[in-house]
C-alpha cells in the first residue's frame, strides 16, 4: 500500500513539474519598411499555419519607428518556430481619438514563412 502511495506522489510530481515549464518560446526582432521607409507604428502577427500542424500559439510585436522585438515585455510574445503566416499592419502614427496608431498606411499585409525555433531577425518591406 505505501509504494502505491508513493508511486502517485511520484507521478503528481512529474506531472506538475511539466506543466510549470510552459512552452518554450523563442524570440524575433527586426525592422519592418514601407516603400523603403520605416512604418512609424504598426503591428505584426505570428499566426502558426494550420495547414502544416505548426504548434504553439500566436506570437506578435508592437512595431514603432520600423523596429519591433518580441521580447519586450507587454508588447510581445515569441514562436516555437515552424511554418508562420505573418500579418503585417502599418500606420502613420498620428493618434487619433479612435485611432490610437494613427491612419492605415496600407491594407493588412501577409506572407507565409518557415521560421526555426531559434532566436532570430526578421526584416521585410512592403511594396
């Protein structure tokens, strides 16, 4: 009966100890253009692609002045890596009372990337 006992403290153990680790998140900075010049604010999303089981969930970043950083607290959250759709929305920055980034530069860009699980730089500009 007490190796029973046990045996499930064990298990109980283990089973917490995984469940505290979390996933492990890496993260992605770079800078974002628009026609060559940098987006004076914006956001960008990580979305994992359902179509090749990429796990994890949505990764993203405050974009301010063309440059943004995953790691900032509050304003980002990293990806496991895998294969990404990634949208792109940039403003000019000139806040309004229901435009807290200002007007849209141009409508939500998207493209499709393999990205590894690792840290890393990501830099695109938009046509």
């Amino acid at each position: 009966m007490k190796l029973n006992a046990a045996w499930y403290l064990f298990l109980a153990t283990l089973f917490i100890y995984g469940c505290s680790k979390g996933e492990e998140l890496y993260d992605i900075s770079g800078t974002i253009t628009f026609k060559g010049k940098a987006i004076p604010k914006g956001l960008i999303f990580f979305d994992p692609d359902p179509t090749s089981a990429t796990p994890g969930t949505q990764g993203f970043a405050n974009i301010e002045n063309g440059k943004f950083d995953t790691s900032i607290k509050g304003k980002g959250r990293g990806i496991r890596g895998g294969k990404y759709n990634i949208r792109i929305g940039g403003f000019d920055g000139k806040e309004g009372p229901e435009a807290p980034f200002g007007k849209f530069l141009f409508p939500e860009h998207q493209l499709t990337k393999d990205l590894p699980p690792k840290k890393q730089t990501f830099d695109h500009d938009i046509k």
